[in-house]
C-alpha cells in the first residue's frame, strides 16, 4: 500500500509525484494512458516567466464584439458551451479587470517567477537539457498602435514584477529571424522565459526519473476512486490500488471526477489545436502572432502551430478553422513548409474563474488533494505548485499557498 496515489499523469501530476517523492513519500501516478500524452502533449512548450500576469477577459466592448462575432482569431466559442460555462465566465470576466485583478496578478507572479528555477533540477536529473532553449518569447504586431501598448505594457512588467525584456523595431527583429520574410511592425523579446522541443517529452522524461528513484505508474480509470477506512483506491491494470492519500491532478478532468464526491467545481474550458510544418528556414526561437492570436515554435516534429481558445464542451468533435485560419495568416510573417502528417491534435486548458489554480486540501474530505486548474499554465508552473501541494501536507502553510487554497470554492 502506497502512501499516495496521484491521478494524472500530465506535467502537473508527475511533477506532484516527483515533490512528494522528494519529501520521502512512496507514490503511485495512475492514468488511463501513458505519461505526458493529452495536454502536456501538445501546448507551445513555453516555460513562460514572462506570465507574470494571468490570461485576462477584455473589458473593452469592442473586443469582445469581434469575438461574438466570430472576427477575432484569439477566440472562438459555440453558443450551447457557453451558455454552459456561463457563469464560470461571468466569475472570469469579474475578475479580469481592477483590484480583484492585480490582487490575483501578485499571487500568479510568485509562480511565473519560480517556473524556470523549479523545472531546472528536473531537467539536469532527467537529462533533457537537449530539449531546451533560453532564449525567450518574442510577441510580433503587425500595428503601430497595438505595438506601442505592448511596449507600455512591457515597461509596466519590469517596474511591477522584474520581467525583462526587449522592444525591437521590425526590420532589426526580422534581421535577427532568418524565418521571417516579411517585417512585423514590432517585436517585444521577453528575455527570461524558455522553450522546449518536445513538451510531451520532456513530461515523459520527467516520468521516467521518477520511475528511475522508485516511483511506479500504472495504468488505471481515475472515476473507480473510492474512499476506504484505510483511505483511498482505484482501479487499475494492477489489480486495485490503495493509498492513505489521494491527488487528483486531472487537468480539465477533474470537476467531472469529483462532482461525484459533493464538489461542484465552476470551469472555464479553453480548447487549444496545433499542426506542424516543415520549415523552410529554422526558426530561432518560438513568436506570437498576436494579431491572429497563433504562436509558432521550433519542434522536434516541424515548426508547431498552436492555436487560441476555443470555448467549447470537452466532447466537442475537433474543428480546426482557428487553426486553418491562424496559419493563412501567419504565412504572410513566416514561410512555412508543408504540413505534417500527423493525427489533428487538440487538449483542453482547465481555467479557473479566478484564473488561480487549486493548489490544497479538499475541503469536505480527509487526505484528498487538489493539484488542478492551471489554465494555460499547467507546463509552466507544475513544478513550482507541485512544490508547493508538497509543503502544505507537509504542514507547511504560507500566504502563497492560502491564496491557492481549495477553499476558496466553498
């Protein structure tokens, strides 16, 4: 009998069994699949320092015009969807926006700031330092105006939370990017964040060290979870497994697990696609199209594509017009080869209404843990949170790890 079971074998729940195992707990990952291959898989493989601040709703009207009518690029929605993740987004878009705002930013700083320092062990005892690059983001417009915001924007970053970066004109930031083939008005460089080749990888990488210290992953459905006198069970090609702990680290998964334990957990669910195409010229390092809301980084696969949101239901059939439509555009920027042959991809980012993840203990349940919600974020910060889950049951408690707390839901 294990002391912990982790559930979820994604960035978030491997880097949560590799903290707990550093604190000298035995732990089990179970997952109906391999490691790192659902949304750790295919997300832009940005550690990104530079999200110091979460991913806000607009407030303008205009904005949001041309995302309810289906102009902007960044997001598209289906109406029964919606209407279903209504009030999560309500709760979203509340705190999008003044203090609530910048009171959640100072929370989600601690964790951008600690995101490359936290994945760095990993990636020396994995050795997949062949994965990684450090040489930052860059974020290309292509108007004067939304270029001169970004650059007010990026000197606000550095006075508020010591994010560094770089406003490079145009024809300097194409000279620099042998790819590029035509002039973006602007670039701004953020200096701190790093990329990686292959994010499913490096997930599995990180799995496999912890096997290498001890650690078993087995094959299992999370929904046979059950709770004992003795603590925790659940299904797997093992035979059942039990634990005194349980981590529910599930990503988008997990207000369906645990609805049946009482929890009724408001999300906001963002589909994101991605493709990958031969490259013409290497690209040096990943770049938003931020004017069509794609971002494209050097893969091990090709030059990947990866799109926005996409706010539909978790069953929802894939529909890569976000993706078709990004990469029309961005062909103007950058020469992008023929398309991979691959199976389309799409994972889901799991979005809490305050943009925080759960990070604690289950309220209504003894030794169940909540290691979920990181949004657009789970590769960037599950290290860092991991860390964190590790200290509280620990009995370490700090103002960090309050503000994560999941009871705030209750």
């Amino acid at each position: 009998m294990a002391e912990f079971i982790v559930l979820g074998a994604g960035m978030v729940g491997v880097s949560s069994a590799l903290a707990l195992q550093q604190a000298g707990h035995d732990v089990v990952i179970v997952d109906r699949t391999e490691p790192g291959l659902e949304t750790s898989f295919g997300n832009a493989g940005i550690i990104q320092t530079e999200a110091a601040e979460p991913y806000a709703l607009p407030q303008d009207m205009a904005t949001l015009l041309r995302y309810a009518t289906g102009k902007s690029n960044d997001v598209t929605w289906d109406l029964a969807a919606s209407l279903k993740m209504a009030p999560a987004l309500w709760r979203y878009y509340r705190n999008s926006s003044g203090l609530r705002y910048q009171t959640i930013s100072k929370v989600y700083a601690q964790l951008a700031a600690r995101a490359t320092a936290d994945h760095q062990p990993l990636i020396e005892a994995s050795q997949s330092e062949a994965m990684i690059k450090r040489d930052g983001l860059a974020m290309l417009y292509r108007d004067e105006a939304s270029f001169r915001e970004a650059t007010q924007r990026a000197e606000r970053m550095l006075s508020e939370y010591g994010v560094t970066s770089r406003i490079v004109d145009g024809l300097q930031y194409m000279a620099e990017e042998p790819a590029l083939k035509q002039a973006p008005i602007g670039a701004v460089h953020w200096l701190q964040s790093w990329s990686c080749s292959d994010p499913g990888a490096l997930t599995q990488a990180y799995a496999q060290l912890f096997v290498a210290r001890g650690g078993h992953i087995a094959r299992g459905d999370a929904n046979s979870l059950q709770q004992s006198t003795l603590g925790w069970s659940v299904d797997t090609t093992d035979g059942r497994l039990s634990a005194a702990h349980v981590v529910v680290a599930l990503g988008p998964w997990s207000p369906q697990l645990l609805k049946r334990f009482g929890y009724h957990i408001p999300m906001v669910y963002k589909r994101g696609y991605h493709g990958h195409y031969k490259p013409q010229q290497p690209l040096k390092r990943p770049f938003l199209d931020v004017a069509n809301g794609v971002l494209a980084a050097p893969m091990t696969g090709g030059i990947r594509v990866t799109t926005g949101a996409a706010l539909v239901d978790m069953a929802a059939p894939a529909n890569t017009k976000q993706l078709k439509r990004g990469v029309e555009q961005l062909g103007n920027l950058l020469s992008l080869g023929a398309r991979v042959r691959e199976s389309q991809w799409y994972g889901t980012r799991p979005c809490m209404p305050d943009m925080l993840p759960l990070v604690g203990a289950a309220p209504k349940h003894q030794n169940m843990w909540f290691h979920f919600g990181h949004g657009h974020q789970g590769f960037t910060q599950g290290p860092t949170t991991a860390l964190l889950l590790s200290e509280l049951i620990a009995g370490q408690v700090s103002s960090l790890t309050t503000a994560l707390s999941p009871a705030r839901l209750v």
